[in-house]
C-alpha cells in the first residue's frame, strides 16, 4: 500500500471569531478580486421580520447600515447601474420553503414569513426607487436561487456584485458565493451587512474574505462610485434622493 504523508492538522485557538476577522484583515492571504468595469447593488433580505424590533427575528450590527445602504444603492442609480432588493415570502401552507421551512415551526420561523405580512415588508426606511429598481421575492438563501437577477445581471453586462444586508452567516454568505461561482467579482463592504451573533458574522467575514469575497469598508464602494462617475461623465449628485450623506466617519462606532 501507498503510504500518504498525513494531512496538516486542523489549526486550533482560543481567538474569538472577532480577532481572527481582524488578524485575517491586517494579513491578507490572498491578492484581492477588487472591482470590475460595471458593478450592481444586491440588497438581501431588508425586510421588517429582520430589522424591526417589533419583530424578535430582528438584527442589527452597524447602526448606520440602512444609511449606507441608501447611499450606495442612490449613486449606482445616478450611475444607471442596477439596484436589486430581496426578501423572503412564502405561500399559507409554506409547501415553497421546502425543507428549510422543516426546521422549526412557531410564529417567528421563516417558513411563517407570509406573502403580503408585515414582517416580509421591506424596511421603510430603505428608499427604494420601484420604477427603476429591481424587486425580486425569494425562498431559498441565496438571491440567485430562482430569481430574474442572473438575467438582469447579463442585460447590464455586470462583471461586479456589492452585496448588502443579512444575514451575513446566511443568506449575505450564500448570495456572495452564488456570485463568485457565476463569474462575479463578489464585494462585501462591512458595515452593510449584519448578523444575530457577532461570532457569526465575523466567523463568516472571515471565510468570505480568504476565499469568495472582498470585504471592504463602505468608503471604498462610494469611492468607486466617485471615480466610475469621472470616467463616465454622468456622476450628478444633484439628482440623488438621498438627504443626508452619510460617511463612515459620521460613526464613532464603525467597525473599522
């Protein structure tokens, strides 16, 4: 019998998934996929059952997430680039969440997110443009499943997907993979994206940034848009909707 030498055993450590984020960060692995020619805004799962606190599905990790939200998705619209919202709503009898809908059964599990329900409403506070934004509903987690966004992605000739919201652990994660998997440069900037735990999310930033995605700070995606908007002459922030700017310097709490 051939004799293999034996694999590298797994690393172990009393490092918190916070400050093995932070250390994978300042010691990148790898060189980054960074941006491409034309990039797209896909805004996962916003939606009331995930970031209202009438709700005890609820999350929040960066306070100011919505804000920058507004603002990216704002200047990819000044930009003609696309802007995507997705959210998660399923049938009375949830038969369309399939096995996912089997795991738990009260009135906050997922399949009990109804067509039509305040908790699959998506957050008033977004400023969605519904005659030039796309809205798709979804069942599974990752917003290509099943959703028209592969298709839009093609007619924009996007090579780019900034992928925001929640959670990061789930359907954020599988968004971004689903992405690269298609040929897409996968961008995550951090404090657009959130979790119920912090070990989940940073655990999950931490996987993203050494193999799917990049991990960025919002600046950089509003800088991209800044130096997009020079090359293509078509940069007006005269016609943005959004009242207030917001920067990440506005938060003495970013993540940074």
């Amino acid at each position: 019998m051939t004799e293999v030498p034996s694999p590298k055993q797994m690393i172990e450590s009393n490092k918190t998934a916070r400050e093995l984020f932070y250390e994978t960060m300042a010691n990148p692995n790898r060189k980054k996929f960074g941006f491409g020619q034309k990039l797209a805004i896909v805004n996962v799962d916003l939606q009331q059952a995930y970031t209202s606190a009438a709700f005890k599905t609820s999350y929040q990790t960066h306070p100011l997430q919505l804000d920058f939200i507004n603002q990216i998705s704002d200047l990819a619209r000044v930009n003609a680039l696309p802007v995507i919202w997705t959210h998660v709503a399923y049938m009375q009898t949830a038969a369309d969440a399939g096995v996912w809908g089997t795991r738990t059964d009260t009135e906050d599990s997922l399949q009990n997110i109804k067509f039509d329900s305040a908790r699959s409403k998506l957050d008033p506070r977004l400023q969605i443009d519904r005659g030039v934004d796309a809205v798709y509903t979804k069942r599974m987690p990752s917003a290509f499943f099943e959703t028209p966004l592969q298709s839009l992605l093609v007619w924009h000739q996007i090579d780019t997907v900034v992928i925001t919201g929640g959670s990061t652990s789930g359907c954020v994660r599988a968004t971004a993979v689903d992405a690269l998997s298609r040929g897409y440069r996968a961008i995550v900037p951090q404090e657009c994206v959130a979790d119920k735990h912090e070990s989940f999310h940073f655990a999950n930033l931490t996987d993203l940034a050494l193999k799917y995605a990049d991990i960025v700070s919002v600046e950089e995606v509003i800088h991209w848009f800044h130096e997009y908007g020079k090359v293509c002459g078509n940069m007006n922030t005269k016609k943005s909707g959004v009242a207030r700017r917001v920067s990440v310097d506005d938060s003495q709490q970013s993540l940074l």
